[in-house]
C-alpha cells in the first residue's frame, strides 16, 4: 500500500503539472496558457478561501468544457476541498441523485440557456441558500456575442435572475487576493461513478498515451467529466499541446470546431 507521504508526493507532482504546463487552453479564439490558468486558480482559491472553503469543504462544477473547470481544479486542490465534477449531459434524474448524495456547499456553472434551464430544476435537491456562481459564456470569448450563436443553436444564453444565491463568477473573484501554495496538492475529484484523489490522477497523467508535441493541436471531443479524459487533457498541457476546447460535443459542432482550429488529433 502506497504511504500517506508517497501519495503527497505524487499530489505536489499534479499542482506542480498544473501550474508549469508549457501548453495552452483555446476556447472559442481565446487562449490561454497553463502559467495564466494558474494564476486564476489561484484566485479563485483566494476568493473560496475569504469565504470560509477550507479543507474538506464541498463544491460541485457543473460546467461544459471551458477553461473554468481548469481553473476550479486548480483551486480545489490548493485548498484541499471535495468537488463533485458533473457532466452537464447527464440525465436529470442521476445528477439529482448524486446531488443528494453530495450535499454541495457552492455550485459552479455556466450560462448557456439549456444548461441553466438544469440548474434551475436541480436546486430544489441542494442545501437552501447555497451560492451559485456563474461563469459567463460572454466574459471568455475575445469576439461578439452573435458569433457564438452557431454553437449554442436551440438554446442562447441565459440572463441571471435577480436572485442573491446567483453570483457572476467575475464578481466572485474580483478584488480576491492570490491564495499562496501549499507544498502539496491534496483534496478529491468525485465523479458521476467513482473519486479521484491527487494521487491518482497524477498517475493516470503519467499513464496517458505520449509523446506530446510540443505546439500540436488536439480537439477535445469529450467531456472533461471524465477521468480518463481529464487525465489525458492535463498530460498534453503539461507536455505543449494546445487543447482546443468546444462547449459542444456534438459532432457537428466538433467538425465545425476542427475545422477553425486547424487540429492535429482529437481525444474523443
């Protein structure tokens, strides 16, 4: 059996990937590279930790592939909480189960109008009062609003009601100080089936196909819900790769994602 002090070593090894990672994130003609992800988890960490998340604290990231969830990884693991990692596809019914299960402390979503129209009916299943923090489809994208109408087709994105549980994530982390890092990355990632700690996905980072060339392009054709997936992402942005991601996986929307991107390979 591994030891508690190996298992941290292992921890430091991820928060160590996740902040020195030569690659960077595109999202829609918006990239960013793994040292400016760092930063923001770092941000949000502060601003996570000035509302009292300290260790074992639970929140649950309910969001399609966008660098947030990057980002709330980051944050997770500096402050050493548990985070249900959903997949905004999943049923309505097995999201409600595995939310009561869970109990979440703060939910991190995103705007787009089907996605928000879920949270909506899931809310009744969470603690009363808990704050939801949106991220704002708008506040990622380096262009218009109507361009990102072709992906978001039947649904748009939703305006928050003038409820004090919504926060926009901007507002969330604005004026947030940098929480500083710790020597190790602990906390859990919990998923629809099973829960990861820093340990482990470490080891299915190591584990993950290779070489990674540096500057190649991969699609991200599958949700970041994923283990397997989440681990494959986070080798490519440690080694170099550009991780094209699409708040859509259908296979219109990926085609139409590959072919603007220009990409080399997809996960998927």
């Amino acid at each position: 059996m591994r030891s508690e002090s190996g298992r941290e070593a292992q921890a430091g090894d991820l928060l160590a990937l996740l902040e020195q990672g030569r690659g960077t994130v595109d999202f829609l003609g918006a990239s960013r590279g793994a040292p400016q992800l760092a930063d923001a988890g770092r941000r949000l960490a502060g601003a996570l930790a000035s509302r009292g998340f300290t260790a074992g604290r639970r929140l649950v990231l309910l969001l399609p592939n966008t660098p947030t969830l990057l980002i709330a990884l980051h944050a997770t693991f500096m402050l050493d909480l548990r985070a249900l990692v959903l997949d905004p596809r999943a049923e309505l019914d097995a999201l409600e189960d595995r939310l009561l299960t869970f109990r979440p402390e703060l939910l991190l979503t995103s705007n787009p109008a089907l996605l928000f129209d879920k949270v909506l009916r899931l809310l009744p299943v969470c603690p009363s009062g808990i704050p939801v923090v949106i991220e704002r489809f708008t506040d990622l994208l380096p262009f218009p609003r109507n361009l990102l109408a072709p992906l978001l087709r039947g649904g748009g994105i939703a305006t928050l009601p003038p409820d004090p549980r919504f926060i926009r994530y901007g507002d969330f982390v604005r004026g947030a100080q940098e929480q500083r890092r710790e020597a190790s990355a602990r906390g859990s990632l919990e998923f629809m089936q099973e829960t990861v700690n820093p340990g482990a996905l470490q080891q299915q980072v190591t584990a993950a196909p290779g070489p990674v060339r540096s500057g190649e392009r991969w699609l991200v054709g599958r949700s970041l819900a994923e283990p397997t997936v989440l681990a494959r992402c986070l080798s490519g942005l440690h080694g170099g790769a550009n991780l094209v991601l699409s708040p859509r996986l259908d296979r219109r929307s990926l085609d139409r994602i590959a072919r603007q991107a220009g990409t080399d390979r997809e996960i998927g």
